[in-house]
C-alpha cells in the first residue's frame, strides 16, 4: 500500500469517480496500541472510468463514527468527501453538500465519518470472472 501525503490528498481524490461507488467491507485492525481501519470499495478511476478495486486505510485513527439512521443500509456512495485538517486525515462517505471546503465540524456532523493520522492506498483493476 502506498501513503498519502497532505500535499497528494486532493489530486488522488480528483483521480477516482466516486458517483455509483460501492462499499465492500470494512475491517478493523487493532494491535492494542493503536487503531487503523480498512476500507474496500469499488469505484471508478479516470480518466477512462475503468472500475477498480480501491483498498483504504485509516492508520492511527483519532476518531471515528459509523451511526446508522433508521433507514435500509447504505453500501452504494454518491460522493466522499476528504480533507486534511489540524494534522489528520478525514474521510467523510456520506457528505452532506457544500458549496465550500469541507470543515472539521462537517464531518463530525456526518453519520459515516472517520479521522486519522496516516492514509494508504491500493488500487487494483476490477477483472470480471
């Protein structure tokens, strides 16, 4: 898996097609000293929208929530959301829509939100059987 930079975050968020995405699974990694979280979608990648197997991970996770509403359980994701704000990455997976860049209060506002200090990303094309 290769690591995000601060500086990387936007142009590799700008690399995918997240409308139509869907969320595979979800894994928690805990090595009793600290948290990372793994998440496995498949998406699209620009600029040919070749579907693709997107494997992230949350290192160091600060903080995290993942709060289901009384409502079918959403795996398909329209958009997601990232920032990089006071040392830490933010992924949002079900942003509300904003006209500006994203705060840290949006996404502690989100149901499906995490923030940690480390990114790293694998990306594998999609191969039908």
């Amino acid at each position: 898996m290769q690591m995000i930079t601060s500086s990387e975050l936007s142009t590799f968020q700008k690399r995918l097609y997240w409308k139509n995405s869907k969320l595979k699974r979800i894994k928690f990694l805990y090595d009793r000293v600290q948290l990372a979280i793994g998440f496995w979608v498949i998406t699209r990648e620009k600029p040919d929208l070749k579907k693709v197997l997107l494997q992230l991970e949350v290192g160091s996770v600060h903080e995290f929530r993942f709060q289901q509403r009384p409502i079918p359980i959403r795996t398909q994701l329209d958009n997601v959301s990232m920032a990089f704000l006071q040392s830490k990455f933010y992924i949002d997976w079900n942003p509300f829509e904003l006209d500006e860049k994203p705060e840290l209060m949006d996404f502690r506002a989100s149901e499906f939100y995490i923030g940690g200090y480390e990114l790293k990303y694998s990306i594998k094309p999609l191969t039908k059987n």
